[in-house]
C-alpha cells in the first residue's frame, strides 16, 4: 500500500513539474508578451478615441466588441503557438524521455500537458479581457448574468482549442497543424452554414452535414456579439446545452490524443 501511494505521489510531483516546465517555457518565449503588446496597441486606439469622445452608444458598441473579440482572438492563438509544440519539441530534445522514465504514464504526461496551457491560457484570456472590456466607455446597460456566461463558456472553449491542437499536433507537422487549427477556429461556423443551406436536401449533403458535425464548432461558445448587441442571457437549459457539447468534445479529444499519443514511437 505504501509503495502503491509513494508511486502516485511521484506521478502526481511529475504532472505538477510538467505543468511548471510548460508555464516557464511559455514565459521565456515571450508569446504571451508579444500577444500583450498588440492588444495593449488597440487599447491605446480605444483611449485615444475615448479621449476624443465616443458619441453615440453603437461606436461605444463596436469597440467593446472588438475589444472582447480581440481577447478571445489572441487568448486562441496563446493556446495555438503553445499547444503545437508541445509534445514534438519535447521528443525532439529528449526531454521527454526523463518524465516518462519516472513512474508516470503517457496519458498523465499528456493530461499535464493539456492542463497547463489551458490555464496559462485562462489567464493569458482575463488579462486580455480586462484590456479589452474596461477602457471601452459603457453608453448602455449591458446584461451581467450573460456576461460571466460569455467568460465561463470562453474558458471551456480555451480548453476545447488546446485538445484539438495537441490531438492534431501529433498528427501533423507543426505548421500544418497551425493551419488547420486556425481554419477550424476562424472559419468553420461559416463551412458549416455553407454546406448546410447548399446541400442540406440532398443525400451527400446529409452526409457531409453529419461528417462537419464531428468537428467542434467554436462559434457556439462564442457570446460576445449577443453580449455587445444587448441581447438577454441564456437560460439554464441553453447554457447546460453548450457546456455539455464542449466537455463532451474535449472528451473526446483528450481520448484521442491520449490514444495516439499510447501508440506513437518516441
């Protein structure tokens, strides 16, 4: 029984210096500084026109939504240029061989991997939110209880992002996966609306409707507009609806990526 707890506690010590090593290296890299100074160069703009004076409530508007679409922009893309190398620049120095060598398995050195970048980027995202909702003047009166909805599901959506980056990071080259990661971020909701209203009646277009429904949808988990527009906040039901698609994707992610991470030579 002792040695069973001293082996779990060991690997629980080697998660925990996984997610340490993950945060200092984001840190030295310096991305999420790069990612400070570009938004820190709107929020001067914001000042600059507050300065000036914002005169009527739909400039006041466009800028909160730009602020905000800013943060949850840049907050994707710490997650992105973090998450695609994690694991291959690991095999490629062999510094990856030291943790495994420890009594700690494959899928908890991948689950470090998932948990530390997805906080950094939790906190890289209320930096950024901060900057980016703050300065901009309030000339209307904006719904609070969708506004922690907006942040709340924001943050499974930073999870979301980081499983599917790791899972395609092991699939494909670096760069590729940036490609592909960033496709699907910016500009999957718009392929799907395209194939759904060209070819939702036709047999090949059900299927390939049923096909892009296995491919997250980031989109749905974005509130921002609906916040800035004024519009009311989400009932339970439609909240717990998009929670549960996001944890259930992020399942599923995980599960894969461990899965190939189990069988992949290193």
């Amino acid at each position: 029984m002792s040695r069973m707890r001293s082996i779990n506690n060991e690997g629980i010590s080697s998660i925990i210096i996984i997610f340490k090593s993950v945060l200092l290296e984001s840190i030295r890299r310096r991305e999420f500084y790069a990612v400070l100074v570009l938004s820190l160069l709107f929020i001067l703009g914001i000042f600059t026109m507050s300065l000036i004076g914002v005169e009527n409530a739909a400039t006041a508007n466009l800028l909160l939504n730009l602020g905000l679409t800013l943060a949850w922009f840049f907050a994707h893309i710490t997650v992105l240029l973090s998450a695609a190398r994690q694991i291959p620049e690991d095999i490629e120095n062999k510094t990856i061989y030291p943790l495994l060598a420890k009594p700690l398995k494959r899928s908890g050195y991948y689950i470090g991997k998932w948990s530390a970048v997805t906080i950094m980027s939790w906190i890289s995202f209320f930096v950024l939110f901060i900057l980016g909702w703050a300065p901009v003047p309030k000339m209307q009166i904006y719904n609070t209880v969708l506004l922690l909805q907006t942040i709340l599901l924001i943050l499974f959506s930073i999870a979301l992002f980081t499983a599917l980056a790791m899972l395609l990071s092991l699939l494909f080259s670096n760069g590729v996966n940036i490609l592909i990661s960033g496709l699907i971020l910016v500009l999957w909701a718009h392929v799907n609306k395209f194939f759904y209203s060209r070819y939702l009646s036709s047999r090949s277009g059900k299927f390939i409707n049923w096909f892009l429904a296995y491919i997250p949808d980031f989109s749905k988990l974005n509130l921002i507009t609906r916040y800035t527009d004024g519009i009311g906040s989400l009932s339970f039901a439609q909240l717990a609806g998009l929670l549960f698609y996001a944890v259930l994707f992020i399942i599923v992610l995980l599960s894969l990526g461990m899965a190939v991470f189990e069988k992949k030579s290193i």
